[in-house]
C-alpha cells in the first residue's frame, strides 16, 4: 500500500516546498502554473498506467472500448459503435469511444488517454478557480482522486462540468448548458449540475443554508433518490456489473452527515475568510450543493457521485479557508480530514488497488484474483499487455 501514500507525500512536498520558496505568492495564495501540471500529470499517469486497478469498471470500459476498435477497424460506422450490444446508453461516451479507436486498440492505451484528458480538465479548473494549488491539490487527493482510477466514465463528465462553472458567475448560459449537455452524453447524471446556473451567486445565510440542507435531508428519506437514480441509469449499470456493487435502500449512511456536518461547520467558522467576489459565490453555492446531495441520497452510497459535479466548490472553499496561515486550526483541520479520506478509501479498496503493477508489465492485474476470474474477458492481455494494436496513427 505504501506506493499509494507516496502521492500524499509529494503534496505534502508541494506544499511545504511552494510555501517556504515563496513561489508566486498572491493575496495568500499560490498560483506556480508549472508545479500544478507536473503534480497532476504525475497523478494521472499513475492512474492511467495502472493495470486495471479501477476493478469490476474497468473490465467494463475495456470490454466496450475493444468491441468498437473492432467494429471500426472491421469498416463499420459511427451508428454501428454507438448501438453495438452493451454499450452504454450514453452516445457521447460511445462516439468518444470511436474516435479513440483511431488512436489504439488496446483498452490500456484508451484508459491512459481517457485519464490524461480527464486529468487535463482538472488542471484547468484548479488553475482557474483556486488560489493555492498545493492545497487544493491536498482537497482534491482526499476527497476525489480514487475516483478517477474507477468511476473513468463520470470523472470524463465531472471535468466537463468543472469546465463550464466559469460561465455561471460570466452569465454565459449558451456555453454553460452545452457543456453540462455534452457532459451528460458521457454520463446521464451530469444534468444534476444544470440548476447551479439559475442560483448564481447569489448569496445566502447561515440559517437560509441550514434550512435547505434540512429540505434536503426530508428528502434523501423520501422515495425521490429512487426515481433520480432509475432516471440516471445509475440502478441499472450497477446491476449490470455486479449485484454485490448495489447498496441497498433503507440504512441511513452515518458518514454522509457526519461528512455535511464537517463541512458546514468549517464553512459557517471560517466563511469570513473567503472573497467577496462573483466566483466565490458560485463555488460556495457548489459547495452547498454538494452537502445537499449527500443528504438528499443519505440512504444510497453510490448516490453520493452526483455530488461529484460539485467537488469544485468544496476544493475552492476548503483550500482558500486553510490557506490562511493566520488559523492554524482550520489549516490543520483540511490537511488531517483530507489525508484520512485518503487512507481509508486506500485501505478499503486494497482488494481493487494492489499490489500495484502498470500494463508494461505483463501478468495477472491487480486487485483480487477473483474479480480477474469474474470480469476478465479477454485472458491474452495477461500473457500479453499490448497483443492488441497500441499505437495506430502511423
């Protein structure tokens, strides 16, 4: 497992080595453009070169993204890909799916390139929206980064959406709702996102905050998450997997509101420390947003990933309030929260994450040998990682 910490490491690297050379300061901030993009290119090519570390999805998105190589390589068309059996429902996933096969027909080479352009889109959301990157990189490691080994599908939609945030506190509704559309075409729950540009940046109470986030509570233990995750197609592709990868309705999940709890309570102490400006209204309303969706799928652990469009907001607002080195505790307080998060989806998803090998390696994958038994589809890829055409361009 220690391979995993390594990337904490290097953040906490980061951060003391940005702070203590004084790179870029502004207003409390770090903005060294360089460090950002080698850190996240160090990120994603950790992830992308892993050998099936996302599990059970990644078998998934192989399997797909082999059978439209074949289909254009065959002469078939774009309709062909997108309608073949099994695909998503998705089209936009399924066209992307067929422009890669221009550029490899090997499901590791496409997992590579889906993570270095989902990667890219986190560069610049971070680069543009925050003001110290070492720290929200440290938010974004906590509360994030596992995700995109596993979920590749959403975190492609996540970062389209991350994208268009920019255009709500612009007012540019064209070019925000064609992004949260395209985003959608990569995954259905990406329109959750669509109602943030009606509310802006407008600014709320702490008591208007609470009372929407009780509304949201009522919610979560109504019959509505049900009816979002059916219309999402979330119920259906987990069933499709794995029946053991559907939690059940009915438990109320103790660590979504003890999580919402952590995060307004850091809010309402230390909101004073945030700008007054447009931006930092919208990203705080994504901020609460996000605490509104935990609790309105309280009774549904994977129905936490529609927060996901709004993680933005929670990296803005947390690394801007530990920025300030003036509040020791509120500093310490993200850089111990993030790292737990860290550590305890490291420890729990051991069985999908080690030990870890890349697909330079030939072999069995990592994870379990009994998700391989399960969901491998293809056993030539273990005596031979790159039997199928990486590189097709020239």
């Amino acid at each position: 497992m220690f391979i995993y910490f390594i990337a904490f490491a290097v953040a906490y690297f980061y951060l003391y080595y940005s702070e203590n050379k004084n790179v870029s300061q502004l207003k409390g901030g770090i903005k060294d453009t360089s460090l950002l993009m080698y850190f996240l290119l160090y990120l994603a090519v950790f992830i992308g070169m892993g050998d099936m570390i996302g599990g059970y999805d990644r078998y998934i998105y192989g399997e797909i993204f082999d059978e439209s190589a074949d289909l254009r390589l065959a002469g078939r068309s774009l309709l062909d890909v997108i309608n073949q059996p099994g695909a998503f429902h998705e089209k936009g996933y399924m066209t992307f799916n067929y422009l890669i096969s221009f550029v490899t027909a090997n499901r590791y080479v496409f997992i590579l390139i889906c993570t270095l352009i989902m990667f890219v889109m986190y560069y610049v959301a971070i680069r543009r929206y925050t003001h110290h990157y070492p720290l929200a990189c440290i938010v974004f490691l906590g509360f994030f980064y596992y995700f995109t080994a596993t979920y590749m599908r959403q975190a492609l939609a996540v970062g389209i959406v991350w994208l268009a945030m920019e255009s709500i506190w612009r007012r540019r509704p064209v070019f925000f709702f064609v992004l949260v559309f395209i985003a959608s075409r990569f995954h259905s729950s990406a329109l959750v996102a669509a109602p943030l540009y009606f509310i802006g940046s407008r600014k709320y109470g702490v008591n208007q905050a609470i009372s929407f986030l009780v509304v949201c509570l009522i919610l979560g233990l109504s019959p509505l998450p049900g009816t979002l995750l059916a219309f999402s197609g979330e119920v259906e592709d987990m069933q499709n997997r794995a029946a053991d990868y559907v939690d059940d309705m009915g438990g109320v999940r103790v660590d979504y509101v003890l999580e919402v709890i952590f995060l307004m309570w850091l809010y309402i102490r230390y909101r004073h420390l945030l700008p007054d400006d447009k931006k930092t209204g919208v990203l705080v309303n994504a901020f609460l947003f996000f605490c509104g969706i935990l609790l309105v799928f309280v009774r549904f652990g994977q129905g936490g990933r529609f927060g996901w469009y709004f993680m933005i907001g929670i990296i803005y607002v947390l690394s801007t309030v530990a920025a300030n080195k003036r509040f020791a505790e509120a500093r310490l307080t993200v850089l111990l929260v993030s790292f737990a998060l860290f550590a305890r989806i490291t420890y729990e998803w051991a069985f999908n994450l080690t030990p870890y090998k890349t697909f330079l390696t030939n072999g069995y994958p990592s994870g379990e040998r009994n998700i391989y038994d399960r969901f491998e589809y293809d056993e030539r890829y273990t005596e031979d990682k790159l039997y199928r055409d990486p590189w097709l361009l020239w």
